[in-house]
C-alpha cells in the first residue's frame, strides 16, 4: 500500500500571487542574510485542511467527499492584504499575508473538516485563521535575528493586494526533493 502526504486548498490568480512576489521580493531585500525560508510562488495557496498521510486506496474516497462538500458551497470572494506573523508579530516564526474571510469561507472550511474527520483525518487543534503563508524562520535563528525580522514586518505596511473569486477546492499531493516540497493537484471539486 503506497501513501502520499496530503492537503486541500484554494488556488489563487495569477495576479494575486504576482503581488505576493512582489511583497515576498521587498522583505527578502530588507533581510539579507537573515534565516527565512521564502515560500516559492508556485506553493502559496489558502489551506483549507492539512491531512497528512493518505493511503492511496482513500484518493477515491476523498475526492468523492470533496465533490460532494464542494458542490453545496456557493461561490464567494476572498479579498488578500496585511501582513502578519505566527505566534506573534514580536516573535515571528510564520511570515503570512491575510485573507478577509466571508462567512462562506469559514462554512466550507468547517464543512471539509467535518467531512475528513468522519474519515479519520485530524481536526486542526487551533481555530482556523486565513492566511497565505509566504515564510518561515528558522528555528535556529538568534534573538537579535528575530527582533530584525519583527522590526522588519512592523516597518513594512502591506496593504490591498487583490482578491480571488474561489470557484473550487483541490486535493494537492506534497513531494519533498532536494529542491523543497513540491505540490502537485490531483483534484479538483467545482
């Protein structure tokens, strides 16, 4: 039994994710030599549910689910801008750009949620915050590396960057290589 790593997530347009470069591109400048793993364009995406390991005889299951779940939820906006930091903007260890979440967001991230764990999947112990990850601080970065970096995020002011109309939801299988993860969509619920 083969299993790959999993997670379902909205896509993003491509201008949307262009500004995210451009936003990526201004803090990288700003932090030269600093310990910051930069998410790759290609990999931003708004996850709606991390499940981790999936044995491939669940792919059918989990599509047929996802169909399902994404066929009953309307059509919404999302709009993209601010900038923040995970746990907290003085302790920075996850650099993300917000997401102004609609109600119908938050139902149809409840709704898959619900619909994996009625398989088993693990519910996300924290409460779900939209964000676009763009970097992650190294564990191993010094105090004063950390306090660059939140000075940093507290100087630079990120405003509207665009919105997406979300029209589906995607299964996306992760491969690490050498090069880092790489995601590739192996469904797609409309």
């Amino acid at each position: 039994m083969s299993v790959i790593r999993a997670f379902i997530a909205i896509d993003l347009p491509s201008e949307v994710l262009q500004c995210l470069e451009d936003v990526s591109q201004q803090l990288k400048q700003n932090l030269v030599e600093i310990p910051v793993r930069w998410v790759p364009v290609a990999n931003i995406h708004l996850t709606l549910m991390f499940l981790g390991d999936v044995s491939d005889s669940n792919i059918e299951m989990l599509t047929d689910i996802l169909q399902s779940t994404g066929s009953g939820v309307k059509q919404f906006e999302l709009s993209v801008g601010g900038l923040g930091a995970y746990p907290k903007p003085h302790r920075p260890r996850v650099i993300w750009v917000g997401v102004e979440a609609p109600p119908e967001l938050m139902n149809a991230q409840r709704s898959v949620e619900s619909e994996m764990a009625r398989l088993g999947y693990a519910r996300e112990k924290r409460p779900f915050k939209p964000h676009l990850t763009i970097g992650r601080v190294s564990r191993h970065s010094t105090n004063q590396e950390v306090r660059k970096i939140a000075g940093v995020l507290k100087s630079h002011t990120i405003g509207y960057l665009g919105s997406a109309r979300v029209t589906a939801f995607h299964l996306y299988r992760i491969d690490l290589k050498h090069i880092g993860a790489v995601y590739t969509r192996i469904f797609s619920a409309t």
